[in-house]
C-alpha cells in the first residue's frame, strides 16, 4: 500500500499538546509534594509555583477551547461505539500477534474509537474535576475563606479529596498514554507526528484532506453523523 505524508497536526495542536504535557507533569510534581508524598521544593514553594503552572494550564485550556471551537476539531472527539470492540481486541491480542490496526487514521479521523471515548472522558470529566477543584482550593485558601463556606462547603476536605482523585486518574490517563504512544504503525511514528506534525498515512488518492474515495465503515459513519 501506498503511503503519503500529509500534516496530521498543526501547530497550535502541536504547542498546545506539549505546553500541555509539560504543565500536567509539573502540577503532578507539585501536586504531589503539597500532598505531602516527598519533599523536593519545600512545600511553601510547591505550593507557589504549583499556582503559577495551574494559571497557565487555564489559559491555555481557554485559547484550546476557543481553537477548537473554531477549527471544528473538537469533532475528532465525538466518542462513537463503532469499531469499539476490535480496536479492544487489538490492544489486548491484536498488537502482540502483529495484526493490521483495525481503524485507519485520516487528517478528518486522527483517533481511533478508543482514544476518542478516552479523551472525550478526559475533557469532559477528569479535567473538569481538576480545574473546579483545584480553583475552589485556592479560593479556599487564599483570597477568602467566607467566600467557599458560601458555597456550603465546610471545609477543605472534600475538595482536597476531589483534587487528588483527580490528580490520580490523570496521571493514569499519562501512564496509559506513554504506552499507547508506541502502538502506531511503527513504535515512534505516533510521536514523530506530534512533534513534526506530519505522519505517513495510507494514500487514498488526490482530496485535499487525505479522506478515502472508498471509505472504511469508521469514517463513513463519522463523516455521515
Ligand atoms: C487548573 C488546574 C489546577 C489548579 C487551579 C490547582 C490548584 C491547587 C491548589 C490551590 C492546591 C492546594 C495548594 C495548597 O495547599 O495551598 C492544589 C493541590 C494539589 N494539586 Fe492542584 N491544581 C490544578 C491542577 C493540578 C493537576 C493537573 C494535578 C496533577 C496532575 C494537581 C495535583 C495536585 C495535588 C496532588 C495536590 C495536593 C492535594 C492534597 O493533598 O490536598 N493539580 N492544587
């Protein structure tokens, strides 16, 4: 089969994935040091550069709103059950007997059935819990207290508890992630794309957007809702 290299992510998707990763991992860092964990920074200066990178993990989540909302990729994650079930199977047996992926990537469906639910849960569950937890902890503890005690919650328990589960589940997804990074069609092409931009994908003729003239069921249906 022949291959094409097309640009798979742009740039903003590009900055906007590793600014991403890099704050994640340094909130992780932070976050678990203020959780008490181990002792690198000294807590008061945890504490501190924790809030600076949280500022910047939220506006950066503004500008990927905005971007997204207006480039219409927010559709890439539209979590669909078609193809679940092989894409399942890949990843548990598929991929250890060298199987042909069961999904094919294209510039208009980037991620597989699994990647999509994953990360539709990351946005719209895991970073939510994060963000408003993490928000009423420094309005707790900062600005004023009588602020939260409004809200009718009593103390910094409960949000403490939602914070560090979702710290938790975050830094799962980031496990599960670094794993899934080389299961593409070679063990690096996945991270050679979000660093270049640009992937080698199955050649499906001359349209602009790399999409197939005989569409595989996956895309069709996407392309058809
Ligand atoms: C916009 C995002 C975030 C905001 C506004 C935020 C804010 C905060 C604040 C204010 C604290 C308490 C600091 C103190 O004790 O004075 C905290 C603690 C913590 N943060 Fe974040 N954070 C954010 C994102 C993250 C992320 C992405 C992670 C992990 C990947 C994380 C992990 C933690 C952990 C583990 C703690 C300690 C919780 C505890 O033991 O009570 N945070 N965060």
């Amino acid at each position: 089969m022949s291959t094409r290299s097309v640009v798979v992510y742009k740039a903003f998707e590009r900055f906007w994935h590793w600014l991403q990763a890099v704050l994640i991992f340094f909130l992780g860092f932070t976050g678990f040091e203020i959780h008490g964990t181990y002792a690198f920074f000294g807590f008061r200066d945890a504490v501190r550069y924790h809030n600076v990178a949280a500022i910047m993990l939220l506006l950066l989540i503004v500008f990927a709103v905005f971007w997204h909302l207006t480039t219409g990729e927010w559709r890439q994650y539209v979590p669909t059950l078609t193809n679940i079930r092989s894409q399942l199977n890949y990843y548990l047996f598929g991929i250890f007997r060298n199987a042909p992926h069961p999904t094919r990537k294209t510039v208009l469906s980037k991620l597989n059935p699994l990647q999509k639910i994953t990360y539709f849960g990351l946005k719209v569950l895991v970073i939510p819990i994060i963000v408003t937890s993490g928000l009423l902890y420094m309005l707790y503890r900062y600005p004023q207290q009588y602020g939260i005690a409004g809200l009718n919650i009593e103390s910094l328990e409960v949000i403490a508890i939602a914070h560090t589960i979702g710290a938790f589940l975050l830094v799962s997804f980031v496990v599960g992630h670094l794993y899934l990074i080389t299961t593409g069609e070679t063990v690096t092409s996945n991270l050679k794309a979000m660093l270049t931009g640009v992937e080698d994908l199955a050649d499906h003729g001359t349209e602009p957007d790399g999409g197939a003239p005989a569409p595989d069921p996956v895309i069709a249906q996407e392309k058809a809702s």
